[in-house]
C-alpha cells in the first residue's frame, strides 16, 4: 500500500510507519536513518534486525532493553564465549525472542565479528567502504516507493556470510542499511528527511 507522510499532532511530518506509538516516535526522530560509525553499536544493531525476522520492529524495540540486559550490552567478547548453558538460559528468557538459531547465529556473528576487529578491516570500516564512507540519500515520497533490498544489500550479505555471520540476507541486510543510516529512507517530506540528510561526514577519529 502506498503510504504518505503523514502529519502529526505534534505539529510535525512524518514517516507513516511509526504511527503514534511514543517509543516508536522516539526511535523514528533520534535514531533511525542517524548514521551510526560505531564498531559495537553497528553489531548490536545488525544482531537485532536479525531477531526482527518474521516479527515487527516494534516487538524487538519493546524488548531492546531486556535484549541488551540479556546478552551483556551486546559485547562481542562476551557473546563468542557463550556455552549450551548460557543458550539454555537465554531460551528461557522470557523477555527476548526465544528462537535457538537465532541465539545460536548471534554467537557465531559474534565470532565473526571478533575476527573482523581483529585481522582487518574492522567492522563499521567494512560496512561503510561499500557506501563510499558516507550514506546514500534517497528522495522516496511514498513507502511504497522504498525497496526492500537492493543490489547492494545483496552485495554485503553476501560479504557478511562469506564472514560467517548469520541472519543476514538482503532484507534484513537493508533493514539494517536503514536503521544504521548507511541509507536515508525518511520520505523526502517527513522532518527528519532533511536532519539526516546533513550528517553525511563521518566524525574525524580523535588522534592516539
């Protein structure tokens, strides 16, 4: 269905998918589509659109906190260690989405990803080299208008895989592009269009 912008009570325009669930409004105006260059956050990020899978976005927000709590702040270093016992324990967590291959490609992402910090190129670096190093601006009027994957979202899953990651095809792989800001996908009209659309450069890294 082809959606609009839609305008809010708040006085501001938005993208449709949030409705007016206040946390979702939250996530939509500070989070989603602000690029995100951080090494850890982009994993976490990554981890969690793999749960999405099957599920709405909301259902995982609602949860992030348990989530983080849970798998401890999403530390890689922690996650590759997990054992049977600690996957045991997570699929009787109540407060996160108990689906074992889920939890169990979380652990081998982690590995994965440990493996990228360690021998090259590190991760945001490898993420963000296929974007050039900046994100790419969309001007999509309708949420129809917005694809769920893309050659490139192709091109880096199968990046991620060849690395061992799991839960990452092309649509959870632009899901994730989206949230992360390697894409802006607000609707040209929506508020945060614009916002997102100014931080382009990434922040220089601060001199050793």
């Amino acid at each position: 269905m082809s959606r609009a912008p839609r305008l809010h009570p708040d006085g501001k325009i938005r993208c449709p998918w949030p409705g007016e669930d206040p946390l979702y409004v939250a996530y939509h105006d500070t989070e989603w589509g602000v690029p995100e260059y951080d090494d850890r956050a982009l994993y976490e990020k990554l981890i969690l659109d793999g749960f999405q899978a099957g599920l709405s976005w909301i259902t995982i927000l609602r949860k992030r906190d348990n989530f983080r709590k849970a798998f401890d702040d999403f530390q890689p270093e922690k996650i590759a260690r997990y054992t049977d016992k600690k996957v045991h324990a997570l699929m009787n967590d109540a407060g996160i989405v108990r689906n074992r291959s889920k939890i169990e490609g979380t652990i081998l992402s982690a590995k994965s990803y440990l493996d990228i910090m360690e021998k090259g190129p590190g991760f945001s670096k490898l993420l963000w080299d296929f974007m050039g190093g900046k994100p790419k601006v969309n001007n999509f009027k309708t949420t129809a208008s917005v694809p769920a994957s893309t050659p490139l979202s192709v091109q880096i899953s199968k990046e991620l895989s060849s690395r061992g990651f799991k839960f990452v095809g092309p649509t959870i792989v632009y899901a994730f592009m989206q949230a992360t800001g390697m894409v802006n996908d607000h609707l040209v009209d929506c508020h945060c269009h614009a916002t997102c659309s100014k931080l382009q450069r990434k922040p220089r890294l601060k001199a050793k």
